[in-house]
C-alpha cells in the first residue's frame, strides 16, 4: 500500500536527510547493508528522534488525516490540518513553503492565495494519500485534485507540473502497470498536454495576455508540459547507470526537476535490470572499465556519443547490457535516448515477466537512500512506488517506525472510501 509504505522509507532515510559528502556518506555505509535506520541519525538541520517520520511524511500525514476525515480533496480542510499540524507548538521542522504559508493562513487567506511559490520536492512527497484515493478515477479528475491539493502551500506552475506527473505514474503504477510502462504513459499525457496548450494558445492569441491572478499562480504553459516530459525520459536514459552515479549527474537535492528523477531513475534501473541489477562499482573498477571502453572505442573507431574520437562518458554498471549512456546536462527535447530505453525494458517486461523479488522492496530503498542529499523525499517516493508494486515493508523495518500501525489503519480507511 503506497501510504504506509511511503511513511516508512521516509523513516529509513531520514538519518541520512542532506548528507551530501560522498566521504561521510561511505564512511557511514562502510561494513553495513545500507544507511536505513542510522543510529544516530546523521541530518545536518534538525534533530529528530530514530524512528520519528521525516517532515515530509509530517505533511503527507497531514493530507491523510484530512481526506479520510472529509472522503474528498477539500482544500479549506486540508489546509486547517496543516495548520493545526504545523501551526503554534510544532515541535518538528518546518521548510520554507510551510513558513509561507502559516504565514498566509494566519493573515486570513484561504487556497490556493496560501500557497507561495516552491519548487521542492514537497509537491510529490506529500500526495500519495491523495493518489491512494482516487486511484482509477480518469487522468484529468486525479490531475485536477492533485493540483488543488499543490497549490495550498506550493502555488507555483513548476510544483505542479512535475506534482501532476508523479500522481499520474503512481496511479499507473496502482493500476497494475510497471514503472516503465507508468513512466511511459505519463510523458504520453504530458505530451497531448503540450499539444492542447499549443494548439489553445494558436487558435486564442490573447491567450497570453493572463489576468493578473494567472500570472502570479504561473500558468502551465506548453513549454512547462514538454519540459517534464523530458525530464522523465532523461530518467529513463540513465536507467542504465548506477543509481549512485545517476543521482551525482542529475543532482541529490530537494530542487525539481532531480528530486522527482532520481526516485524513479532507481526502479527503472532494477526493471531494467530484470530486478537482478549487477553490484554496484567501485570507484577504481569505474576508471578500469571506461579506460578499457575507451581503448576498444578508439580502436574500433567507434563513436561513443556521437563524435569521432570521444570516448563514453558513462559510468555504467557492471554488465550492463545497454552501452554507454551519456546524460545531458539539461533534458533533450524529444528525449530520443530515454524513449529507447523505456522501449527496451517494455520489450523485455513483455518476453519475459519478472516477479519481484522478497527482497525488493529493501534493495529498492537502499540503493534510494545511498546517494545522499534529498534521500527522504527520493526514498519516500520509491517507497510509495514499491508499495504500489506489492513490495513488502519487512516487519522489522515496520517495528522501527513510530506511529506505523496508526497510519496503516488509516491508510485501510481512506482505500475503504474508494471502494
């Protein structure tokens, strides 16, 4: 179930939250499986207890309370929970859009006037409740909810977009799809997406002309649309990688579009992979196998990324089936690299299914966590993801977590409004 799954990787990850020194990060995972439940937590910015939620799962909880209460996405009701969560007597940690929009919620304002604009990752960590619930409702209902629910402490276009994708891919993902497929899908919507807006804008000039209070909200422009398109098939181009070495070129912290990418660059790794990745490298067998590639390169006369003479610019993994897969420094328009990869893994996933393995939910999450930085947000989503794929929260992980029977429970309510 993507709601308790989620709250608890965010447990797991949190005590490496925004360690972003790869030295302290190997120290730390040295002669240990992986970084979960860290004791003592290792968070630079705030101290919470080992086995409290992240303060991501602080606001998704907050978002789940709501709707099991109200059985709909209420945005007047979700945002006195917030505030009643996160207003005078918080103990816990609040970021910068929670600040803005106490801030705005005391002086009188209601949603979405209580959302400023944010583009952290806040705007996916926080939804799976909200997708938990509408599941299997159509695309442009469960779009529309999820940007409502946004907008009431990120009331921003760039939140949006990227909050809208990641619903629509758990959704994919509840509704028996792989990550593959369900990442596949989405950039098939965000696409028409661009398409309408376009075609609205062509045939509507003063389209443009926005009223005031859709200039400051920031309009979901057709640009907007293609660009998160891209930046999910520049995900999936670097499925082949190590998710340790996709997560140090695409970035590790709480900014959009990499918080989002990475969480997703990892199950798009294991699907590619058969859910049967190869270990992950060390850094002198990194420099041995692209030194060799490069002299097999150079002797051949291959093209490694499409000029003569230059050799691949990837760090792969160990028998990796794919080649070399450079990553541009921004998502290519069009993505055609990402787009062969997604077609790959979906060849493969329909030769050949691939059940999860009993340990994939722990693998997953691991490999989440490892790189650092945003781990809780990265992990929580991989979490939720995982969930939705039927991995298992080993029972002594779930013993680790505070509150974790609470959530589950309530996690059955909201499933039970579905239905």
């Amino acid at each position: 179930m993507p709601t308790s799954s989620d709250l608890e990787e965010r447990v797991a990850a949190l005590e490496a939250q925004w360690v972003y020194s790869e030295a302290e990060l190997a120290s730390l995972a040295a002669g240990r499986p992986g970084l979960e439940f860290f004791d003592p937590p290792q968070c630079p910015f705030f101290e919470y207890p080992l086995g409290v939620p992240s303060p991501y799962f602080e606001q998704a909880a907050a978002l789940l309370g709501s709707l099991v209460e109200v059985g709909k996405m209420d945005c007047e009701h979700y945002a006195a929970a917030t505030f009643k969560t996160f207003g005078p007597g918080f103990p816990g940690y609040r970021d910068r859009s929670l600040k803005a929009f106490l801030r705005r919620y005391v002086a009188g304002l209601l949603p979405p006037a209580t959302g400023t604009p944010d583009e952290q990752a806040n705007c996916f960590a926080r939804l799976s409740p909200l997708v938990a619930l509408y599941a299997g409702a159509p695309l442009d209902v469960l779009a529309a909810a999820a940007e409502r629910m946004i907008r009431v402490t990120q009331h921003g276009a760039l939140a949006v977009a990227y909050g809208t994708a990641a619903a629509l891919m758990l959704n994919g993902v509840i509704g028996d799809a792989s990550v593959a497929a369900a990442v596949a899908a989405t950039v098939d919507w965000l696409e028409q997406r661009q398409q309408q807006e376009q075609e609205r804008m062509e045939i509507n000039p003063a389209a443009d002309m926005q009223p005031a209070a859709e200039a400051e909200a920031e309009a979901l422009t057709a640009e907007l649309w293609g660009a998160v398109a891209a930046a999910l098939l520049q995900a999936a181009e670097a499925a082949p990688l190590a998710p340790l070495t996709a997560a140090a070129r695409l970035g590790r912290n709480c900014h959009l579009p990499n918080c989002l990418q990475t969480p997703l660059q990892v199950l798009l790794h294991l699907e590619h992979h058969g859910w049967q990745p190869p270990q992950q490298q060390r850094p002198e067998q990194v420099q041995e196998q692209q030194q060799t590639r490069r002299e097999e390169q150079h002797q051949q006369g291959e093209r490694a990324d499409g000029a003569a003479g230059e050799p691949a610019d990837a760090d792969l993994c160990l028998s990796c089936s794919m080649g070399a897969c450079p990553l541009p420094g921004r998502p290519e328009q069009g993505s055609p690299a990402g787009r062969r990869v997604l077609a790959a893994v979906l060849e493969r996933q329909r030769q050949q299914h691939a059940d999860l393995p009993p340990d994939a939910f722990v693998q997953a999450v691991r490999l989440a966590i490892r790189p650092g930085g945003c781990c809780a947000s990265r992990a929580g989503f991989v979490g939720a993801l995982m969930g939705a794929l039927g991995g298992q929260v080993p029972a002594h992980w779930a013993a680790q977590v505070q509150g974790y029977g609470e959530v589950e429970a309530q996690a059955q309510r909201l499933v039970a409004l579905r239905d």
